[in-house]
C-alpha cells in the first residue's frame, strides 16, 4: 500500500467502513449500559424507598420474592449477560472482513521508511514534521520550503513507531531523533488505549539508542528516570550498572564528537549531489545564461503539427534534454491513470537476469498496450511525431504508467543498459537510445527529476513530458543522463514511460563514430 498513493487513497474509504461498524458498536453499547443503568437506577431507588420502610414492608410476601428473584435472576443476569461479548464480537468481525484491504506491518514500515527519507533528502527538521510542518534551517532560523493547506501533527504514539522502525533496522541516528520527540510528547500527555507504545516504552528505546550512538551518559540519565517509573526492572538497572561503569573507564566526551551523524552510503556515492538536486534546481542555467537554450513553437516537420504546434524547451544540451509543454490533455491524462490502476503493481529494478522490488525505488507500475486503448495508441503516434522515432513494439516498449507512493523516489540510475548489465539482457531487449516520461499529474512539493552528473533538476510540469537520449550517436550509454526521481513531499505523482530501443531506429536516428555526438 505504501509504494503508491492511490492505495493510501484507497485506504480512507477502507477507514470509513470501519468507521461505520465502531458506531453500530458504539450504539449497541449505549443501549446496553442504558439498560444497567435504568436496572441501577430501579434497585437504588428500592433501598432508598421501600426498604427504608420498618421491616413490616419485608415481611411483605410480593416484597421478599422480589428480592429473592431479583439476587436469584436479575443480578445474574446483568453480571453474566453476553451482550457486550456479542458486541464487540460483531465488531471483530467486520474488521477480519476488511482485513485484506488494509495496511500490512510492511506498510507501516514503508510509511514511515517515507517520513525518514523526505526528512533526509530534504534535510527537514524533525521538530517541524512533528508540527506538522516542513521546514528547512536557514542562516539559524526555521524556513518553512512548503505550507499545506491542511496539515496535522504527530502524537507521542506516531513518534514512537516512527523511531522504532528506525531502531529495528538498527538505524539510530533516525530512532534518536524521533524516540527524542516521543518522550517529549509523552510526558505531557496521559496514555491511550489506541496507543502502541508509552513513555517507558519511549525511554526505554532512546536510552539504548543514545548507547548506540556513544553518548552514555545521556542513555544513564535516561535509564535512571526510567527506573523512576518501573523501579523492579532488572534488565534496566543492569544497564545503568553497565553505563556507569563504561563512564568511569571511558575520558568524557566533547559534545560535538556527539552530534549526530547519518550513516554513509555504499551504494549511493551521488547521495550528497542527489539531494541538493531535489532540494533546488542545481546549476541549471537560465535561458538568457545560455543562448543556445530556447523555448519555440516545435513542428519537427511532421504535418500533424503544421496547424497546431507543440511548445518545446531546451532543458539542456549535455545531455540533450528537452521538455514539451502540454503534451497531453487532462482528460488523456486521467484516461491513462484510470486504464492503469487495475493492473498496478510494486516497482521492480533489473537484477541480473531477473527483476526484484528494491527500496531505491519506492512506487507501482503497470503497463499499458496501444492495441487495449485508444489514448495510448494516440499517445504513442504523437510521440512519434515529436522525436521522429518508430514507437511500436518490439522497437519499443509498451508504456509504463507509474504512481509514487509515500515519499515515493526512485534513486540515480541509468535507463540504458551499462557495463554492468547482463549481456543476455542487452540483447534480448536492445539498448534503450531515448527515453519519453509524461507527467500526468501535478505534485505540491518535491518529485523533481535530477539529472546528477549534469547538475540540474526539473520540476513536476502537469500534461508536460520530458525527452532524453540515453546513447550517444555511436551506440555508446551517455554517462550525463544518470538521473533520479525525487521523493514525493505532498501530492500524488504520476508519470508514463516510454522506452525506444536502438533496433527499428537505424533510419530515423543514424549512428556516428563521432562520440560527442
């Protein structure tokens, strides 16, 4: 669920069902304490009447056996009834029947896996998210980069798991952060039923993290209230054993040997330019920069444009990327999303000869053939006549249509296939010379696509589509294409892919020995 947003928009409705079965839970327990109480109110006013009578009244024969019954029958009754077990009984069951459409322990991973990353990426304060806002420290101040028009704060609870998530994948430079707000909001509330965790559940972990981090005598300071609270605890009273014995063999340490770090990345060497590219439009010059960058009316030759032109931009010339203003519609647009969502499913990335979901790549996709729907067959004979290239399979691929989930991304990658790649792979598909992404909806923060070696980014542009070649004239990958989608702040973002291989283009897009080229 959490790969894409049409799921989690899926999930409300879900919430609304649910909603429905608590209040015919909650109607039936009305009626049923009414019923206690109006037994209550009875058998109260009888020893504030009736029995304060002289004890002729007991000797009444109705009297007594009313009493008599009522210890024998009544009582038994109101103690043992199965009223409220058939009630939330009749609840149970209408949550196991909604069960299948709702959230997995690997969505709730995945969601806050999502929070982690828009906090990274875009380097966002925690205290901020907490209050529901997004915000950026600039020159010493608080700078919020996006105002929703309905935000919502964060509980201790929500906080709580968030950290725990972090703490599980034993990642505590998140679960610090996070478990750090927990106890902050945890001490100024009382507890829930609804709640998962508690304030000694939120000291607990953050004393331990804070030991993973090497500040001990933060994690010491923290066990000790902890044992304020739960002062039989034999687990933490070991701990603060262990902690005051490693402060006395240890020199003390500088606060700044004890800030924060996250940890490097093995797999991500471009983390650093990746993000400053999804947080500004990197070095992108400005048309006036570079004169050799424009925006005009584009024909390409076709005569299928002659009388209605498509607006193009020069986004950028190493690597040739160009952005085409309203290539579709609105209603094409929400066509293609509509034929898609049936058949979407979690992201999957080449590994060798098979394909696997990955985290690097957080969204679902489904694929889409000309032959099935009309709009896609207009779609692609359009792209035709903008590039010029020959879009049918097998010269390329049918179109893929994609759907960001929470903090959806999809790290830097290469859309050809490179020196890694398996070689079977590369030919049985044929390289991919150019790629064609639509935009089909807008965003209201984040999902910009980067460019790293290249050093710019571009916005979502709704109805836009953006077009790249991926070799060079010779055949060769373009190393300046390695790109990225941002994570999604706010919105939900869908885009359409369309790859054209090298075979079926030999006469539309000529080879070169010149590799500049």
């Amino acid at each position: 669920m959490f790969t894409s947003m049409m799921s989690v928009n899926q999930a409300v409705s879900a919430e609304r069902q649910l909603i429905d079965h608590l209040r015919i839970y909650i109607e039936l327990e009305i009626q049923r304490l009414d019923d206690i109480k109006r037994f209550f109110s009875r058998v109260t006013s009888l020893h504030s009447g009736v029995y304060n009578e002289p004890s002729a009244t007991i000797a009444n024969p109705i009297v007594a056996f009313k009493l008599v019954k009522r210890l024998k029958s009544e009582w038994l009754n109101v103690v043992y009834t199965n009223e409220a077990e058939e009630n939330i009984k009749a609840l149970r069951v209408g949550y196991r029947e909604m069960e299948v459409s709702l959230p997995k322990l690997e969505d709730l991973q995945g969601a806050a896996q999502g929070l982690m990353r828009i906090q990274d990426v875009y380097d966002l304060r925690v205290e901020g998210l907490v209050q529901g806002h997004f915000q950026q420290i600039t020159n010493g101040h608080a700078v919020d980069i996006y105002k929703p028009p309905v935000s919502d704060t964060l509980s201790g609870d929500d906080c709580f798991l968030i950290g725990k998530v972090a703490y599980d994948l034993e990642d505590y430079y998140h679960s610090v952060q996070w478990f750090e707000e927990a106890v902050r909001l945890f001490r100024g509330t009382e507890w829930s039923p609804e709640n998962e965790g508690t304030l000694e559940d939120a000291l607990d972990h953050l004393a331990f993290s804070h030991f993973k981090t090497g500040n001990i005598s933060y994690a010491l300071s923290l066990s000790l209230e902890l044992l304020l609270h739960d002062p039989m605890n034999r687990r933490v009273h070991f701990n603060v054993e262990k902690y005051e014995k490693l402060l006395d063999e240890s020199p003390p340490i500088t606060n700044q040997s004890l800030a924060l770090k996250r940890a490097d990345t093995t797999y991500l060497r471009t983390r650093n330019v990746y993000e400053k590219l999804c947080q500004t439009k990197g070095s992108q010059p400005k048309h006036f920069e570079n004169p050799r960058l424009f925006c005009d009316y584009f024909t390409n030759g076709n005569p299928g444009l002659l009388l209605q032109p498509i607006k193009r931009e020069l986004i950028s010339l190493h690597p040739y990327v160009v952005l085409f203003h309203g290539f579709v519609t609105r209603p094409e647009a929400k066509s293609i999303r509509e034929y898609a969502m049936p058949g979407l499913r979690r992201s999957v990335v080449a590994s060798g000869l098979n394909q696997a979901t990955a985290e690097y790549r957080i969204s679902k996709s489904a694929w889409l053939k000309d032959s099935a729907h009309e709009v896609v067959g207009n779609v692609d004979r359009r792209i035709t006549m903008v590039t010029g290239l020959n879009v049918q399979p097998p010269y390329a691929e049918y179109l893929q249509v994609v759907n960001y989930g929470i903090g959806g991304h999809y790290e830097p990658h290469f859309d050809h296939a490179t020196s890694d790649s398996s070689p079977l792979y590369r030919l049985k598909t044929g390289n991919r010379v150019a790629t064609f992404m639509i935009y089909l909806s807008s965003v209201e923060a984040g999902g910009f696509t980067a460019f790293i070696y290249a050093n710019f980014s571009v916005p979502v542009v709704e109805n836009g589509a953006l077009f790249w070649w991926n070799l060079h004239r010779n055949g060769q990958g373009n190393g300046d294409t390695l790109h990225a989608g941002c994570p999604v702040i706010v919105g939900d973002k869908w885009v359409a892919n369309k790859w054209v291989h090298e075979y079926g283009q030999e006469f539309r897009h000529r080879c070169s020995l010149n590799p500049e080229e």
